[in-house]
C-alpha cells in the first residue's frame, strides 16, 4: 500500500475520535453545569467550625451507611476532599468541593454553604483566620505541589471562567430580548399612531 494512503487513513480516524470527544466533553460538561446549578440552589447558609480537613478515600471518610450504600463500587475507593466540622452541637463530615477546597480555613470559623453533605462555599468570619490562611498560603507557595493539587488549581480556574462566560450569555441573551421587546413595542406604538 501507498503509505500515503496509510498516513490518510491515521489522520481521518484521529479527526473523528477527536470531534467524539468534543462532543462527548460538550455533553458532559453542560451535565455537570446542570448539577452545579441544583446544588447550588439547594444549598443553606450555616456557620460552622472547621475541625479538619484531607483529602482520602470515600470510604475511610466515615459519611453516612445511607450514602454509602447509594455510592457506586467503583467509586468507593477514589479519594475526594473531607472536612470535619462542629455545626452547632454536631460533629459532621462533609465532601467539600475540590474548587473551594484550599480556601477552606483549618481550625477556623466559617459561614458555609451546605447542599446535603455537601460544601459548597465558604467564606471566613475572623480577620485572623484570613492572616493564618494567607501565610499559609504563602507557605504553601514555596512548597512544590504535586500534580494532583495543580490540576484541582487548573480545574477551579476554568471553572470560574466557564461561570463569568456562562454569566456573560446570559446577560447577553436578557440584553437582546429587552431590545426585541422594545422594538416590538415601538411597532404597536406606531400602528396605534396611524
């Protein structure tokens, strides 16, 4: 055979699996924005202090049997961000969105946004929370990080930009149905005139 024909070959199989999989990434990416907005929209304010804060695997997290047992098998042994709490009397454990995830104070205050046990946002009440997370922070930067850690940092990023563009759509979008609106209006104002 030409190895022309071959390199062809290669080339056109290579653009049909790399359009499969923007298609396929398309798709679950507006699944998971979906998800996001559910839980967001269920998500509650409440004050609690933070006890502890790892990154382990689901089933050594100690969360609830009910969970557990909704839980895939092939999901209970990959790891995700644990943070132990005191919410008023109670001790709970909660999975903490990886995006969030290094803005969550140890041994801090916070006012937190909770969808199920689910963490959802934080912000911090005590200005000295802010200064021990700042040199921390500070700290952190001369640490090297390792891949895992680089790639939750990549993801919150790109997380946040998909949410201002998101946004910007939508503003768009409310934009140019207030204009079509107003037009519309000013076309009955102009039949009523004649």
């Amino acid at each position: 055979m030409n190895p022309l024909i071959i390199i062809g070959i290669v080339i056109g199989v290579l653009l049909v699996i790399m359009v499969a999989l923007y298609i396929f990434g398309n798709k679950l990416q507006k699944k998971q924005m979906a998800q996001k907005e559910e839980i967001n929209a269920a998500a509650q304010q409440t004050s609690m202090f933070i006890i502890d804060k790892k990154i382990m695997p689901i089933k050594d997290a100690k969360l609830p049997k009910i969970v557990m047992d909704q839980m895939p098998k092939k999901y209970q042994k990959s790891k995700v961000p644990v943070v132990k709490a005191k919410v008023g009397p109670q001790l709970v454990t909660l999975i903490c969105d990886e995006a969030i995830f290094a803005d969550v104070p140890q041994h801090g205050e916070v006012k937190a946004m909770v969808s199920g046990i689910y963490l959802v946002g934080v912000k911090t009440l005590h200005k000295n929370t802010k200064k021990k997370m700042q040199e921390a922070e500070e700290a952190g930067k001369k640490k090297k990080k390792s891949f895992r850690e680089k790639m939750i940092a990549r993801q919150a990023q790109y997380q946040k930009e998909l949410a201002a563009e998101t946004e910007r759509r939508k503003l768009k979008a409310a934009e140019k149905e207030n204009k079509a609106k107003a037009k519309k209006n000013r076309e009955i104002e102009k039949k009523l005139m004649k």
